[in-house]
C-alpha cells in the first residue's frame, strides 16, 4: 500500500513539473505582434519599414498544435463500441459547445398578409448561405440549432437547382417561376421564383485585388479556427489568375500587414502557415488597415475586395456596431466590397458577420469544415468574388381577384418598404457569376380556406383586378450592372393557369420545397401543421448529388434530436 500511494505521489509530482515546464515554453504573443505592430496600442501602428520575410513574422510554437476533432464528430447517443484487434474500443464523447455566447439576430416568422390590403412584397435578394452551414454544425454535433440561428431563405439558396442560363449579358439573370401544391397544406399553393446568374468563363473573370484580413486573435487558436482559416485561404490563392494579387493583413490586440501584393502561391501559402493566434480583437483597427491596402493596390475595372476570416469576436478599438458598418458603407461606396468568412463556436458572432458582408455589398459564409471551405471558395469562387449585378431587390404584386392571402418564407432581415423599390439610393443584395436566388411563397387562391377569416366588412376585388384575372401575380426585379448608377427593371407576369394547374410539387421543385420546410420546421414555424421530419426526407427524394444526400441525413439526424 505504502509503495502504491509512493508511486501516486511521484507521478503526480512528475505531471506538475512536465505542466510548468510546458507552460513556460508557450509562446507569449502570436503574430499580433509581427513586424511592424505594436500589440500594445489600439490604433493601426504600422512601420514605415517594407514586409520582411514572412518566417521572421512570429516566433514558432514551442509544439505542434493538436490534431483537430472530426467535424463530423457522432453524437454520444449514437456511439457504440467497436472490436478492434480482439479488444473493445468506444469512440470519445464529443461534447458539444454551450451556444449560450453565440450571438444571433433573429426576426419573427413572417406574418400573412391579406392581399386586399398589402398586395405588394418587397424584399433584397440574398445569396448567402452560412445559415445553412451553421445549422449543419449544430446537428453535427447532436444539438438542435438555436431559432435565432436559423434563416430559410439561406438554407434554400445552399443548394442549385435547375434554372437556364440568361440569353443575353444585358439582362444578367435569368427569371424562372412555377407554381406547385403545397405539401403540408392542401388549400394553399407555393410560389416559386428563381434567378441564374450568367457564368463567367476563367479567361473573361476580370483581376482580382484580394486582401484577406485574418483575426489571430486569441479567441482563433481553437482547431476549427485559424488553422481552418488557413486551409481556406490557400484553396483561394490556388485559384487565383496571373492577373490577381493578394495581400495579407492579421489583427490582434494591433493590425498589421504581413504581406505586401503577391501573385506567388508560394509566398502566400507560407505567409498563411507561419500565422498563430493570441492576444485581443482589434477588428475595427484590422478593416480600417485591410481598406488601406486595398486603396493602394486598388484595380481599375477589377475586383477589389476584402475577405475577411474571424469567429466576428470584436472586442477592441471600433466595436461599435454602427460605426463599423459605416466605415464599411463609405469603403463600399469607393470600389471595395467586404465578404465574410465565420469560423468556431462558443463565442461566434453571427450577427456582426451577416450585417457587415450585407453592408459591405459582399457575401456572408460560414465554414465548418475543409469541404465546406473548397466549396464556397474554390468551386464557387466565381460567384463568391465576381459581381455581376448589384442592388437586386425584387417586388411581387399579388392579383386581389386571384390570391386572397400570402407570406413569404423566410427574407424576415431582407425586407423592404414598397417605395424602396424604385429608390435606387437605397442598397440591396448582389448576385455574383452563376449565382442563384430561390424565393417561395405560400398562397391561398382566392375562394379558398386562408389562415385569416374573411372579414365582415370587406368590400370586393377592384375592377382593375378583375379584368386581369390572367394573372395571379406580377414579378418584379431592379438590378444595376458594374459600375452603373441607374438601375433596369424586368417585369414578369405570373399567368393564372400556373394556379389552376398546380400539382404536387416533384424533382426539382420539391426539393426546394423540402428544405424550406426544414428550416420552417427547425424555426418553430406553426403553418406547417402536423407535417413531420419524416415527411421533410420524402419529399426530398433520393438525391445523387453530395450536398443534397447530406441534406436527407441532416433532417433524420434532426428529427432524431426532436421527437414529433
């Protein structure tokens, strides 16, 4: 007995030592404090001196970091043990990240409108998708997605669907729409409008200026950020033209560029592996410098764009909300846009991430895996970098005589007044090369069993409405082309006979409809009745597409955490 607790004392007198020892080989600052920054100011500190070599940016870890988890890690209700070599092995218990820091702006389901009294829907285009991605995540690791996380209209447009390529440039997208039964509800109808982008061949992209601003903060270390954040930029770069150049700036507790405008893959991979993080968020400090190298290097007739990489942990310098998204509107307004690239968990601040790429006329992602990262940057870099119209909204106009009622299925953060539409001061979203928009909306024809009870005193359809009784709706869309200030119009109507002939909506339409009800579904939507996960995955159908088979198991996994 005496040599067992002999023994306990020594091994743990060992384990002391060997922690000290690792804590005093730990690097004290990360590459905050590269060449030319002070870590110690809030202000942008920069060195008159040029960039040196980028191994002299930091010193090197003491040991490589950890390995990173899976990011498909089972949830601890499904693992089991295993035989291996005779003996039994059980998977580690991933514990998933408290969302409790997580910030989120969330809206309300959309309300219905009564098409007598409201028939006009106005609303921004958006072609972000890290809604989806962030979803993914959560279901990833056997948790149900905070409400707040979850946006349907990015969900939808995650996916591709089958919409023809625009005849012409002048009218850069192409506008599809159909009309279907709705699945959960036999008495309404679902509106479907689409928009394709034209496609940029590689030899026609124009050059791209790219700065991409890296927070290496301390919040970064974790596996799934900075050194995701890497693996994700140098897929960038090794898509980059000879015309392209890049730059990088890092922020900390200070900013500083760490390399100056390079076409050399080489420069720029090594530039991104000697990156480390530690120290505070001066993210306001960071985008004032990253405007500053995009200025000058700026490109006449080309891309000039920021990409920004952070967990949106902003905590030093300009935190203000407001006053961040000014300088990033003034910074819009001369030639260079913002994209948003989320990473992580438990502190991730979704909220600063969506509203900065929306102000700054870019896109908003979020990247949870390395997968994820070559998707949206290396097989969609295209429409990820290269605007093809910008300032797209698009107004519906609903037939009184035709449609009783409609709400539109998600968009909640995307609306618009009415007179906004023809206001060409007021922003909206930008479609880049091969981009798509899906918008649905769920109808009620007119006649028919609505959410809302007819009214006592409501008096009948204009005679305007009733002689066009062809129609059911008119589409609307306003775009302007690069570099233009005055924006076009296209106008569609949406026949009646779509309505009359609606049946149950198949391939691609439904599944469209089937991630719309997902996200409805996870958001608490109660419009969708009784209608159940299992439903969702049927009506999905099976899919040879890879995001589109992970699409059905991600919906099981979540009815799986939500029993009906």
């Amino acid at each position: 007995m005496r040599g067992f607790k002999a023994a306990v004392a020594l091994s743990t007198a060992v384990a002391l030592l060997a922690g000290c020892a690792a804590k005093q080989a730990a690097p004290e600052k990360a590459v905050g404090a590269a060449q030319g920054v002070n870590e110690t100011a809030n202000d942008v500190v920069v060195t008159a001196q040029r960039a040196g070599p980028v191994a002299n940016l930091q010193t090197p870890p003491a040991s490589p970091p950890p390995p990173p988890p899976p990011m498909y890690a089972p949830a601890p209700a499904i693992a089991r043990a295993e035989a291996v070599r005779g003996k039994a092995f059980v998977p580690p218990v991933v514990v998933p990240s408290d969302p409790g820091n997580e910030r989120y702006d969330g809206k309300e389901v959309s309300p219905v409108h009564l098409t007598r009294a409201e028939p006009v829907s106005t609303f921004s285009i958006d072609v972000d998708t890290g809604a989806y991605a962030n979803v993914r995540r959560f279901l990833s690791q056997g948790q149900m997605p905070p409400k707040d996380a979850v946006r349907t209209e990015e969900l939808i447009n995650y996916f591709r669907y089958d919409y023809p390529l625009p005849e012409k440039r002048e009218a850069p997208f192409s506008v599809t729409t159909d009309v279907a039964v709705t699945p959960w509800n036999p008495d309404t109808r679902l509106l479907r409008v689409g928009l394709r982008g034209y496609d940029l061949p590689r030899a026609s992209r124009p050059p791209a200026n790219l700065v991409f601003l890296v927070d290496v903060s301390g919040s970064m270390s974790d596996p799934d950020k900075l050194p995701l954040v890497k693996s994700a930029l140098a897929g960038l770069a090794d898509e980059l033209g000879e015309k392209d150049r890049v730059s990088i700036v890092v922020y900390a507790g200070a900013a500083g560029m760490v390399l100056e405008p390079t076409n050399d893959k080489a420069k720029i991979r090594a530039a991104l592996d000697r990156l480390n993080a530690g120290g505070s968020t001066a993210g306001g400090a960071g985008l004032q410098l990253a405007y500053q190298v995009a200025r000058g290097s700026f490109i006449d007739g080309g891309v000039n764009r920021i990409l920004l990489a952070t967990d949106g942990d902003f905590n030093v310098g300009v935190s203000d909300t407001k006053a961040l998204l000014q300088m990033v509107e003034r910074e819009r307004d001369s030639g260079i846009t913002l994209t948003t690239l989320g990473f992580g968990q438990g502190n991730y601040n979704e909220a600063m991430m969506e509203q900065v790429a929306d102000h700054g006329n870019g896109n908003y992602a979020y990247i949870d895996s390395a997968l994820e990262a070559r998707k949206v940057l290396a097989e969609q870099m295209a429409s990820t970098l290269f605007t093809i119209a910008s300032d797209v909204k698009i107004q519906v106009e609903f037939n009184p005589a035709v449609v009783s009622q409609y709400r539109l299925i998600g968009y909640e953060n995307r609306a618009l007044r009415e007179e906004d539409f023809d206001n060409d001061k007021v922003d909206a979203g930008e479609i880049g090369a091969s981009h798509q928009v899906t918008a649905i909306y769920e109808v009620v024809p007119a006649g028919g069993k609505g959410w809302i009870a007819p009214r006592k005193y409501e008096d009948a359809p204009a005679v305007a409405a009733t002689t066009k009784a062809g129609e059911m709706a008119t589409v609307k869309l306003r775009y302007k082309l690069p570099r233009e200030t005055a924006s076009r119009l296209i106008e569609r109507p949406v026949p009646t006979r779509l309505l009359a002939g609606a049946a149950a909506p198949s391939g691609d339409m439904a599944f469209a409809v089937a991630v719309a009800a997902f996200g409805q579904k996870l958001r608490g939507d109660t419009m969708l009745g009784a209608w159940s996960w299992p439903d969702i995955v049927r009506l999905a159908g099976p899919q040879r597409d890879y995001w589109r088979q992970e699409f059905g198991k991600l919906v099981s996994v979540a009815g799986s955490l939500q029993k009906e």
